[in-house]
C-alpha cells in the first residue's frame, strides 16, 4: 500500500505526520472509510466536480478554501480548536479545576461512550440523503447538499480522530464499527432513531437539516464545555462548520414556505396544490415531525446519566461557562409537567438530573427564532397563514411524556380524540406521496423547480447562474 501523504490529503492541526502510531491506524481506517463513502455517499454524483469549501485551518476568516472537488477527492482534515491557556473544566464536582489532555481512568468508558453517540450521527445522514442529488431542485440546493454531506464525513474524521489517538484499540474497533452499521438497517441500524429515518424528499431534508442538525449544534456546545480538552477543542471547531448546514435547511423551508404562499395566490381558490406546491400547512406537517424526532434526541426529561455526564465535568449546559455563574447546580431544582393517574401535574426534580432537559429548552428557544423569521417571511409574500412549533410534549417516543396522547397544543387527550386527528398533525401517506411526486431533478443552472423560491443570493460571491456541480468530461 502506497504511503499517504497524511498534510496533502488529511489538512491536519495534530502533527499527524509525526504521529507514527496514529498514522498505522489511519493506513488501516482511510480505505475503509473511502470504501464505505464510494457505497453509501451521494449516488451517482462521485465523478461529478462540485464547488465546495475545504477546511484548511482553523484561523478566523481563513479556514476555508473554494474550488471545484470530486467529492471522493475531499481532503477531510483534522482540527481541533486553538488550546485556551489555562483553561478550567466549567461544570460538575471537577469545576475549576484545569482540563485534561488524556482521559481520566474513570470516565474512559463513559466518554468513549459518548464520542461514539455523537461520531454515529454523522455517517448516518450521509446514508439517508445519498439519493437526494437525483431529484436536486437546482444545482445551488445540489451543491449545498453535498457540502453537507463531506462535512459530516469531516465531523466523523474528527471524533475518529479522537477515537483513535486516546482510546487505544477499544478506540480504534469502534471506530471500525462506525463504517459497518446503516441508519435504517434492521440487523445493524445507526444508535439514535432519528438518524435510522428515511429522507426521501426535500422538504424532509431541509426539516432535517433545519431540526436534526440544530440539535447537533446543541449538542457539540454541551460537549464544547467538556474536561476533556481535546475532545472540548474538536467540538468548537465543528460549530464552525455546523452553522453552514442550519443555514440549508432554515433558507431550504422559508423558500418552500414564500413559494407555497406564492402559488397560492396565484390560484382562484387559494391552493398551491394545484399550481404545483406545497401548501404551507402541508409544510406544517413535516416541521412538526421533524421538530418533535429533534427533541427526542436529548435524551429523557429526567436522567441519571446527564446528572453522572455534568458532575463528571463530561457536558455542560449550553455556554456553560459563560452564561451561569454557578456550575456545580447541586441543592437546585427544576419543575417540571408530569403525568399521573391521566392527568398533568408538576414536580420538582434535581437540577442535575434535568440537564438534557434544560438543553432541550435552549434548543426550542432557538428553533422559536426561526419560526418568526418564517412567518415574518410569510408576512412579506402577503399570506395570513402562519407557523408555530408543536409542545415540547406532543408525538414523543422518548422520555416521560413518550407514546403518551398529546397534541401539538401540549394538550392531554384521550387516545381516541388524538387517533383521529393524528392525520391533521403529522404527514399522511397521502401527503408524503405528493411531496414525492413534486420531485425531479432541475439540473440546467440559474434555474428552480416550481415548487421552491429562488435563494436571495449565490455562495461565495458567485450568481445563481453559476455551474455549481459539472457532470464529468465524456
């Protein structure tokens, strides 16, 4: 096997060529990882050149580069966040206390444990997404796809990385195990449910990126407040990145959502069905579902294991260190709606056993934000119709109100009453064939399919009518 040259192909902040033992591992995992991305990376777009950004450092304002890549070509580097001098471990029974650079012997297992949660998610939605390039609605939502799509498989460098250079064999097996398992897979399916869904259609990819990804980044900033500094370092920087696919999915719905209004005031009878749309209530639909699979993935209300990960010094809540003053949050508490005997009621519980729970909350302030730019954008295209994010409570399968007969209002109702208006909320088979009939693939550049508005502006300067994905040379 030929050598890799580990600068050219892997840009690197870790000294990776000097790193013998690290560089045996990579000989063995980057085939690996090549193989796995050739099966289950976009589908029939690998010779395609592609405009995409490349991380090259990690210095403000610099740490990307433009230009023309077949994807498998992607340099997928390794960066870690600059080291902050002095830094104290922010949270828990270890706070002030100065981070560590090698993993604590008690919490290997645990932290292994989570690196590998987080790491999973990344190869999993590049699996359900690799059939969306055929039915792209312009090249720029082509392009903004794959740009996706190598960042994750980036992201899943990083925590290999991680993996590889702390955690020895165990480390290195897992991270073999992160190439076998399949989201939607009956006998080795991805670790967390949402990440085993189908994404067969647009309006789902943009909810997902919009819901799925945001919950990422919430989860990348709790692990951004970690002890352990290498791990803490890898998690700011892919913020960096993050931003750019939120970015896809909350542009990606408000321009299904002003094209919907759109067409509906084209047609006589107000429905954007029939000119070839998506009716915002339609759209509805499927934020509903997306937000609410989101949400479960910040584990149960009340739990033991977030209140171990927070004492440990693990995860932290959201800017931990900089927005609370007091970061042991013992003798606290925080009440929460709970039901008993088929009615809602509250209690008080540990702050340290509610720590998902309160990261789940800064997550739905920030997803609130983004529902009053949509309907401000609703407002500017003239329509009276409007978007609200469902209770926190409604269409759960984790956690305490899981399989429990809520509606989008927060509502307790009988399980009758929700059976038959479930339809009204979630997207019905119907629904779900209609959206898949609106999807064919717009590949002449500067052009959109009917269904989704034109973006505000190209990527990086260049205009809508620029070739964001070049089919290969005959």
């Amino acid at each position: 096997m030929a050598d890799i040259d580990y600068q050219s192909l892997i840009p690197n902040n870790v000294n990776l060529d000097s790193d013998k033992r690290l560089q045996r591992a990579l000989e063995k995992w980057q085939p690996a990882y090549l193989d796995w991305w050739n099966q289950m990376g976009p589908e029939s777009f690998q010779l395609h050149d592609v405009y995409l950004r490349t991380a090259v450092s990690t210095e403000p304002g610099g740490w990307a580069q433009f230009g023309y890549v077949k994807m498998p070509e992607y340099r997928w580097g390794i960066f870690l966040d600059d080291k902050v001098a002095d830094r104290r471990i922010p949270c828990g029974d270890h706070a002030g206390e100065p981070v560590w650079q090698e993993v604590p012997g008690e919490y290997r297992n645990v932290l292994r444990r989570i690196i590998v949660t987080q790491a999973d998610t990344e190869p999993a939605s590049v699996e359900q997404q690799r059939w969306l390039g055929m039915t792209a609605p312009s090249l720029y939502d082509m392009r903004n796809l794959f740009q996706v799509n190598v960042e994750e498989g980036r992201h899943l460098w990083a925590m290999v990385y991680l993996l590889h250079a702390y955690f020895g064999k165990d480390g290195r097996d897992e991270a073999d195990d992160l190439l076998a398992r399949r989201a939607g897979d009956a006998d080795k399916p991805r670790i967390l449910d949402a990440f085993n869904q189908p994404c067969p259609d647009w309006l789902t990819f943009f909810c997902f990126t919009c819901f799925t990804d945001r919950d990422g980044k919430y989860q990348l900033g709790a692990l951004a407040e970690s002890g352990f500094d290498p791990l803490s370092r890898t998690c700011r920087f892919m913020l960096t990145e993050e931003a750019h696919h939120l970015f896809v999915g909350e542009t990606g719905v408000e321009r299904i959502l002003r094209r919907g209004a759109q067409l509906a005031k084209l047609d006589r009878n107000g429905d954007a069905r029939a000119q070839g749309g998506v009716p915002v209530a339609m759209t509805q639909k499927w934020i509903n579902y997306w937000f609410c699979y989101s949400i479960d993935l910040f584990g149960s209300e009340i739990s033991t294991n977030a209140a171990d990960f927070f004492a440990a010094g693990l995860k932290g809540r959201w800017a931990e260190a900089k927005d609370y003053d007091e970061h042991t949050a013992l003798d606290q508490w925080h009440r929460l709606s709970t039901v008993e005997n088929g009615k809602l009621s509250s209690k008080e519980v540990p702050l340290r056993n509610a720590m998902n729970e309160m990261l789940r909350q800064s997550y739905i302030k920030d997803a609130e934000r983004v529902v009053k730019r949509w309907n401000q954008a609703l407002e500017e295209e003239g329509s009276s119709e409007r978007i609200t994010l469902p209770d926190s409570r409604f269409f759960r399968r984790q956690g305490i109100y899981a399989n429990l007969p809520f509606g989008p209002d927060g509502q307790l109702l009988s399980q009758d009453e929700y059976d038959r208006n479930i339809g009204n909320w979630l997207p019905s088979a119907e629904d779900r064939a209609y959206v898949t009939s609106l999807m064919h693939r717009v590949q002449e550049p500067g052009k959109m399919a009917n269904w989704i508005a034109a973006p505000k502006k190209g990527i990086h300067g260049n205009s809508m009518d620029f070739e964001y994905v070049k089919p290969p040379q005959a």
